[in-house]
C-alpha cells in the first residue's frame, strides 16, 4: 500500500497538472519541486492560503494525511526524506490520503490530494464515484485483512454451536454468588449444543476471505458449498477440491447449518442491501447458524428477527443492530474483523506494483 501510494501521488501529479484549476482560488508552483528533493515538477493548489510556504510543512516533501491509526511498521516504509505523514494538515495542502475505517466525507478531500487509499477490504466509507467525477484515485488492500477475518469467522462457527458466552456470563454470576463449585456440572446442561464436524457450511461469496474460511472449514470436517457469481479463477484455484458450487443464494443455504456471508456491501438498484432478507431466509434450515463479518447492510434485520423468533437458528456478527442487539439468540461484538496487528501491518504495507 505504502507503494502503491507514493507511485501514485508522483504519477497523478505528473499526468493531472492543472485539472482542477476551476475549483482553485489560485495556484503557485511548489517550492518542493523547486528544491529538487522530489524529482516531479506539479502545482499545489492554494484554496485561499496566504502564509508562507514554508509553513505548510517540511520544503521538498509529500505530505500524507492520516484519518486512522495506522500501523507504525506500514508507514516505515514511506522514506522520512521524501514524505511527511500527520493526521491533521491545517493550511489543507496534504498531497493523499490514508485511513481505515473513517468515514470520509468530501469537505475533508482537500484540492491538493492526489490520491486516497484505504487500509481495508472495502472502499465504502470513501465517497468512490465523487473522487472519480474530480480525477482522484481510490485504492484499497483486497486479500490483507483475509487471514483475520477468516479466524473471526471461525470463532464464529463455535459461538454459533456452542452457547460459550452465556456460560461465561453464567459462571460470573455463580461466581459472585460463591456458588460456582456447587452449580459447575448441575448447570452445564443449560449450555449444550452441537459439534461441526459432518456438519454443512454455506460460504456467499468466495473471494479471499470466503475462500480461505472453505480451505479451513473443510480441514476441519465440515462440507462446504458455495455461490458467487463473479468468482475469480485465483479464488478458484484455492477451494478445497470438494466443495460445491450453487447457482444461487437461495439453493447454497437450502441445507445448510451454518452459513458465511462473505460479499461486499454495495448501495443502489441491484446492490445487496438487504440481500438476506425474507426471500432467502425463507429457504434457511430451522437452525441455521448465518455469520456476518462482511456487513451489517447485507442482512434485513426484521426479516432476520422473525426467522430467529420462530426456530432455533442464530445470527453471530461484528456490527451493531439496533433491532438484533439484544435478542437471546444473536451475538453481536465490536468490528474486529481486521483488528490485529498482523492485518494492520499487512494492510498499510500492500504493494500492487
């Protein structure tokens, strides 16, 4: 990523000289390139500054504006000679911009940014097709945060067979009371639940992430069937040799106890918001288990309430649903998805060059 985004910074600024001049107050010619330290000669444009130069920052630097923390060891890799990264930029001169999970808004995209990249799968927190109409790049790291995503989803696979959580809090409270030697084998039967092995995983897409959580759910006995109608032949190549592939959402989940959605969040006619909704979930077992660590958009939460009102099956997730929160049979935790050091490092060090 790091790459990535300094070769982009130093092409658009080379190919797009001068194409937002409509929208700039006025222009100078950067004293950075004047200097010599950055061999590229382009046009900051001033947006009403009327200070010094050299008081927007280091002379003969790019400058990176960061909306998140970003790992320390993927900003390593952007030379200190050359580039200058901070959060907050005041006289809005930062050439690109680098985040996470920060929801970009258009005021914040200065006129001088050159190109935006997002430490992270998706690339729906930044205002994609208005960067496009202003000539601004967006990148994101498909396949980085796959690894941490796919053992979340894992974890998941036992939260949904096993009520963990409720024994936890169980053995808290029995613990307050001093009544946890006493109770710890009467009360176990109150948690039971059932083993995955033999059992059937849906995978909904099949990408980097879906792909992975096949290869490690077939290692550990499960079957696994999958849809995805835009899947690559690199994803491809990388399912385990036995897994079926349906022609719908509704067929792969038909049989399935577990089910892992695995597919970007896309807005507007023939998106997938609310993609699982009562249609789909009118074809789920009983005691489906769905497992959503893609997006909590995909999921209609008044079609899902009625589903697990009705049966036994549960919903497992890493995004907040206010209708879902509280419900006996959901489990809902904070969005860790990417969160380990591992993801972040491998995010903010992609290099698609």
């Amino acid at each position: 990523m790091a790459t990535m985004l300094a070769r982009t910074v130093v092409r658009v600024s080379q190919t797009n000289k001068g194409r937002f001049a409509s929208v700039a107050a006025r222009a100078f010619t950067s004293t950075a390139a004047v200097s010599g330290n950055v061999p590229v000669d382009f046009e900051h444009f001033s947006s009403g500054w009327d200070v010094d130069s050299s008081a927007v920052g280091d002379i003969g630097k790019y400058h990176i504006e960061t909306f998140n923390k970003i790992s320390p060891q993927g900003l390593a890799r952007f030379p200190s000679e050359k580039y200058e990264i901070k959060e907050d930029w005041e006289q809005n001169n930062a050439h690109a911009i680098l985040l996470r999970s920060h929801k970009l808004q258009e005021s914040e995209v200065d006129v001088s940014i050159r190109a935006i990249a997002r430490c992270g799968a998706g690339t729906n927190n930044v205002p994609v097709a208005r960067m496009t109409e202003l000539g601004i790049p967006v990148f994101n790291t498909p396949g980085a945060n796959a690894n941490a995503v796919k053992e979340l989803v894992i974890c998941g696979l036992f939260l949904g067979s096993r009520r963990l959580i409720q024994g936890i809090n169980h053995m808290k409270s029995l613990g307050e009371q001093g009544l946890a030697k006493e109770r710890v084998e009467k009360d176990k039967a109150m948690f039971g639940g059932r083993e995955i092995v033999g059992k059937t995983l849906a995978i909904i897409g099949m990408g980097h992430i879906g792909a992975a959580t096949a290869r490690e759910a077939s290692a550990l006995g499960m079957n696994c069937v999958g849809y995805d109608p835009a899947l690559s032949i690199e994803s491809a190549l990388k399912l385990p040799r036995d897994i079926q592939i349906m022609d719908s959402i509704s067929s792969a989940v038909s049989n399935a106890d577990y089910i892992s959605l695995n597919i970007p969040y896309i807005k507007g006619e023939g998106g997938t918001h609310g993609i699982i909704g009562k249609d789909v979930i009118s074809h789920m077992k009983n005691d489906a288990v769905v497992l959503n660590f893609a997006r909590g958009e995909l999921v209609d939460s008044e079609a899902m309430k009625d589903f697990l009102d009705n049966g036994s099956g549960r919903y497992i997730s890493d995004f907040p649903d206010e209708l879902l929160w509280n419900h006996e049979n959901v489990v809902l935790l904070p969005h860790l998805g990417a969160s380990t050091e591992e993801a972040e490092e491998t995010a903010v060090s992609y290099d698609f060059w």
